[in-house]
C-alpha cells in the first residue's frame, strides 16, 4: 500500500523484460545491484558509487534481488552475507542461475560465513571484503568484477554471429505457428517438426542455439521428450512450452534437463528472456567443462578427460577383442627453445606440436598434453599390437619437419614410449604412463629421436625391473638421493619468501630417474617413510645452513609428505625431532600434501592436522584443484595454504579465462588461508596473478629446481 498522495513509481524501460537482444532500453552505464539489510549503508553506497559513475540499484531483500534480476540484467551485484530470510550465498546462487555470466562481490563483516556454494557461485565471485570497506579497495574490486561481466557477454554475443536458430518440437500448428512469430519477434529462426522420433533426427544431424518442446507430442509421454532430446544434443539449451500448468510438472522437467518451463497462454512474454539465459548458461557451462577437462594452450585433453579415455579404451577392447595402446610423447630439448627465443616462442611451439599429433591419429584416439613438453596418446581398437609402433613412427616424422615461428624456424625432434595392451589385460592411467614413461627414458638414453617398448612384459616384474628395485633399495639404506629446490615468492613483489625441496634419485651408472617412477617405486616396496624421514632431517639442516650464511629468517622450507608418510604414527615425532636437531623453529617448515591424502581418513587426518597445527607446523594442500576440491573439508581441517595446480594458472594464457585460478584466490582468502599458484611461466600468468591479489607463486619464469651449490643466496 503506497502513502496518500504519492503517484505510483514509474518503472523504468531499464527494468523490463530482457529480449533476445539483451536488455530493453538498457544504457551504456555499469549496473550495480546491491544488496544489504542495513538501508542506511544501502543509501551511503549509492551515494558514493553513483559519482564513480554507476548507476546503483538498492535493495535490502534478498528476495527482491532475484526478481529484479529475473527482470534485467546487472554489471556486478555487491552483496552481504548475513540477511534474514536467505543469506547472500543463497541468494548469489540463484541471482548466478539466472544471470550466469554476472559477476560478485561480497561486503561481509563475519569472512567465513555462509559459504559453502555450489561451483557456478563460487566461479562467479570476484572478491571479499571486509566491512568497514575502504572505498577505494572496494572500488577497484568492483571495477574488476564488472569487466570481468562485460567480458563474459562480450564472448557470449560474439559465438552468436548469424541469428540463433531454434528446433520447436510441437505437435498443434496453431501452436507451432505461434511460436515460430514470436520468436522472428526475438531475432530467432526456427525449425518446426511435430514428432520427438523425427527431433530426435534433426537434433542430432543439425546445430541448434536453443529447442522448444512441448511435452504432449504423439509418439512421447510425461518427460521422454525432454530425457531423449538431452541424449542427442545435452549442450543445446532445452525449455519446455506445455499447456499443463503444474508445479510438479515443471519441476521434473528441470530435474529432467530442462532449462526453463513456459505455461501456454501464460508465459510467451518471457520466451526472450528464457531463451537469452538458457543461452548464457549453455554457453557458461561449455566452459566449465572446456576448463576443467581440456589444456587451454593447446586444446588437447587434460589429464581427467586423458583417464576417461582409457577406461572407456579398455572397456571397448574387452568386448572387441582389439588391443589398445598409449604412446608417451617427450620434446627432445624443448628447453632451448624456451631459453633462447623466450617463453612464448615455446608456447606456439606446443600448440604447432598439438596440431601435428592431431593430423597423426584417428578421430576415436585421444591427444592429451600432461604438462611442459610432455603430451599422451591413447589408440584404441588395435587390430595388431604393432599397430601402435607404426603410430609412432608416424608423429616422429611429423615432427621432425621444421616449426615456422615469429621468432625463428626451429627444428625439435620427439622421443616416445609404447605401452600396448591386450584385450582383457587391465591397466590404470597411472600405471600405463609409468610404463610408458621408462620406456620413454629409455629412448632418450638411446639417442632420442626414436621410440622404445618396455623392455619387459609389465604383468611381471623381469630383470630390469627387479636390477632397478635392488639399487633403490641400497639407495634408500645409504641415503642415496639429492634434493633441488625451487624459489617461492611472495607477491606484489616478488620477494623470495621460501623453497620447496624435490627428491631425486641418479643410478650408479649416472642415469636420472624421473621422481614419478622411483617415488612410486618406494610406495610399493614400503620404503617411501623412510626416505621422507630422511628429506625431513636434510631440509632442515639445509635451511640451517643457509641462514648460517646469511639467509633471511623469514624464508622457509616446504616438503612434499607422501600417504604413507601422513598415515604414520610418529610424523608428528619425526618432525619434532628434525626441527630440534637443526634448531628451526616450526613455521620455518611447510609440509605440503594432497587432498586425496586429507580424503584417506578424514578422523585420523584431522587428528594428525591439529597437532602439528599446535606445534606450529604450517600445512598447505598441493595441486588443489586436480583432486576433490571440496571447501566443506577445508574448512574442517588445519590447513593454512592452498597451492593452485599448475593446470588452472595455464588457462590464464586466454584473454578470456583465469575464472578458476581466480575464484580458488577468492576462496582461500575467504576461508583465512594463502593462496600460491605453481607453474607460472609468463608474464603474463604472472600480471594476472598480481591484478587478482594472489599472495605467492612459483615456477620456471621467476626460478627453476637447483641443486644447493647452484643457489646464490641474497641476504
């Protein structure tokens, strides 16, 4: 009920319904949507933030956010946490279901509240910030997370080119007619079929930007439309226009795969709008899915899309009888090229290299880039064993032929290692690539340039294998081993703030043997606690001997803990006693693991977390990201630093990407913890870094693993 005298207010063409185009009389002008139960800091806000020239929308209800932003769209929404009714996650989830590509901040005076969001949320979020906020901090965090919008729906328009076209699925011409104006009215073409027997042809044959379906057709009932249409074409956005106006009806239908359910005679004024957002979101999704399941330089898969592959590999094999393979693919001296023409010489030289091991195999075999110059390959459906030989024969003279690059012609060979398996023999992605890898190495020590078999049957262990176990096991009794260490640095600066040790093995006869076969070597045999025993002691008595000469105090010693290592009964005792023995103090000492250790045994991890937590020893998860990146067991353990995997800090060589690398920053300071990025190898991953506050980093550009004599230390 309005007050006596006042007209009603005049809604703004701003905030009607969006349209194929976008928003109806929407302005140049940045949007801010703010969100807040204090009125009074609501006014203060807008006060402020109007003169930086954005146009800023108030609401105290988090409620009313999500109408008003079913209604038009927003170029950021700043938001508390704490609301009565919803809290501001809660509310962040929806706003982003409906918005995908807009962009959030957080004002909240309690950080570590209410944050446990689902991954659409959480990628969304730009930043946090504490209240009372300093104007100027939040301002340039708001500034962020309106490009980072405009960006997103930049790329969303740009995929777009020629009008959307869409498959209306409709039995009833009247009906069918109907649609196809409306949406010429959006800027939409349309494809009209009448049976989900002939869509589910034309869906699967065609490319489509949306499909309209109704549920009534001749040939389905209830939801096999929905469930057979997302089958064929599960990336095409999919809203449901049904003449049954039901709840329950329309919330199977989501459940279903539907993006969006219209009521016929009720809802055809928001068919722009469904149609805009299931667009957006179908198009945020792929790229979710390219993040996380595909190498951003090169477009090869990753290492999880590389496991899929095998397993599905392995499954045709044992139905077909056919064999299957995977070749282990190593740059001969990639280095030099890095070294002497930089490193975005040696970047196009990956993707020339990801293009020729494309044209190399069939469509059904798998290319996957495990890191560095180092690729994989799965063939599937061999007829013969020795088919995966002549293959690689194949991409030696692919890439014998000469590089053409801005910089330089260049020439690099390939060394590979063939791994072949029978139908019926079963092999995990680790072990396949253990296998492959010494046979890899074995090429190398042969002159490179060629391609080399394991030298024995890997279902038995033969006698290189065992010849490798018994000077392992003498390595491990004379403590035989070498650490290198690699710089961390603190940002803005940088400034050197620690080293991370690196175990290495070298054989009698002078062979380096690569940490990802000997470590897990020693998990088999059991002696993998004894050698950590030993990197505890040496690592502590190498920072010992630094700051004798001169080393910073501030600056630390990260070590690697194996499973075995963290299961044990005595880690704590161990690494009491090595930081006595050499007079460090605790937090001189950074033990990293991994999450799946923290998964093993979530009690017994948390027993083993808190007391080295009151000894004063830091812990930071190592590669997070890559394993099962849950924040609710995060927060429940002792942690104090999370290490973003060097996957995520490669994507953020596109224009257009970082949105993981960022949203992990975001997190980790939300949850009290730092925040250091491994693999940083440009400038350009290293400027991104700085811009989105993250707080250390390490990798090949700022310091490559030495060995001690080789480290110039700078008091």
């Amino acid at each position: 009920m309005r007050e006596p005298g006042r007209r009603p207010r005049r809604r703004r063409r701003s905030d009607q319904n969006l349209t194929a185009q976008g928003v109806e009389g929407a302005t140049e002008q940045p949007s801010i949507l703010f969100v807040d139960d204090d009125e009074a800091l609501g006014r203060a806000f807008a006060r402020r933030f109007r003169r930086e020239g954005f146009e800023v929308v108030v609401t105290n209800s988090p409620i009313e956010a999500i109408k008003l932003s079913q209604r038009r769209l927003f170029s950021t929404v700043v938001t508390d946490l704490r609301m009565p009714v919803m809290s501001g996650a809660e509310m962040i989830e929806h706003v982003a279901g409906v918005q995908p590509d807009v962009s959030f901040v957080v004002v909240t005076g309690v950080p570590n509240l209410d944050l446990d969001r689902s991954p659409p949320a959480e990628l969304s979020t730009v930043g946090i910030v504490a209240k009372p906020w300093d104007d100027d901090e939040l301002l340039s965090v708001i500034r962020r997370a309106v490009e980072l919008t405009t960006r997103r729906r930049a790329e969303t328009s740009a995929s777009r080119g020629v009008d959307p076209l869409a498959l209306v699925v409709e039995d009833d011409p009247d009906d069918a007619a109907l649609l196809v104006t409306r949406l010429r009215r959006c800027g939409w073409r349309s494809q009209v079929v009448h049976r989900l027997q002939e869509a589910r042809l034309v869906a699967g044959s065609a490319s489509f930007d949306a499909m309209l379906v109704d549920l009534s057709l001749p040939d389905a009932r209830g939801l096999d439309a929905v469930v057979r249409l997302r089958q064929v074409a599960p990336q095409v956005p999919l809203i449901v226009f049904s003449g049954m106006d039901d709840d329950t009806t329309a919330r199977q239908a989501i459940r279903a795969g539907a993006h969006d359910f219209l009521v016929k005679g009720k809802d055809e004024p928001r068919l722009g709008r469904a149609l805009v957002l299931g667009v957006e979101r179908s198009h945020y999704t792929r790229r979710l899915t390219s993040l996380a399941h595909y190498d951003q330089l090169t477009g090869l898969a990753n290492r999880l899309t590389l496991r899929e592959a095998v397993r599905r590999a392995q499954t045709a094999a044992a139905v077909s009888g056919h064999a299957t393979a995977l070749l282990y693919v190593d740059l001969d001296r990639f280095k030099t090229v890095n070294d002497s023409l930089g490193h975005e010489a040696g970047d196009a030289l990956l993707q020339k290299v990801a293009d020729r091991l494309r044209a190399s195999i069939r469509d059904d075999d798998t290319a996957a880039r495990l890191g560095g110059d180092e690729f994989a390959i799965v063939l599937r459906q061999l007829d013969q064993p020795d088919e995966a030989s002549i293959v690689a024969e194949r991409l030696l003279d692919a890439l014998r032929a000469p590089f053409e690059l801005p910089q330089a012609t260049v020439r690099v060979t390939c060394s590979v290692g063939v791994v072949v398996k029978e139908a019926g023999e079963q092999a995990t992605l680790d072990d396949l690539l253990r296998q492959a890898d010494m046979a890899m190495y074995d090429a190398k020590r042969s002159g490179r340039n060629r391609l080399a078999r394991p030298r024995q049957r890997s279902e038995r262990p033969g006698v290189a294998r065992i010849a490798l176990e018994n000077e392992l096991r003498d390595a491990v009794a004379e403590e035989r081993f070498s650490l290198v260490y690699q710089p961390q640095f603190a940002l803005p600066g940088p400034e050197l703030c620690g080293y991370e040790a690196l175990l290495r093995w070298t054989r009698l006869d002078g062979t380096r043997v690569s940490p990802g076969t000997f470590i897990p070597l020693l998990e088999d045999m059991g002696l993998v606690t004894q050698v950590g025993r030993w990197v505890l002691r040496e690592s502590c008595r190498q920072l010992a001997e630094w700051r004798r000469r001169g080393l910073p105090g501030h600056v630390r010693m990260a070590v690697n803990v194996s499973g075995q290592d963290f299961e044990r009964d005595d880690l704590v005792g161990s690494v009491r006693r090595a930081l006595d023995e050499h007079g460090i103090e605790p937090s001189a000492l950074e033990l990293e693991i991994t999450e799946s250790i923290l998964m093993r045994d979530t009690e017994r991890t948390n027993v083993t977390l808190e007391a080295l937590k009151r000894e004063g020893v830091p812990i930071a998860i190592d590669d997070f990201g890559t394993g099962y990146s849950s924040l609710a067991y995060l927060q429940r353990f002792a942690v104090s630093r999370l290490k973003i995997d060097r996957v995520f800090v490669q994507t953020l060589e596109g224009d257009a990407e970082g949105t993981i690398a960022e949203a992990v920053i975001a997190l980790g300071h939300r949850m009290g913890m730092e925040v250091l990025a491994e693999g940083v190898e440009t400038e350009a991953q290293l400027r991104f870094l700085k811009s989105v506050g993250c707080d250390m980093v390490q990798g090949f550009l700022l310091g490559r693993p030495e060995a001690e004599p080789q480290i110039a230390l700078v008091a």
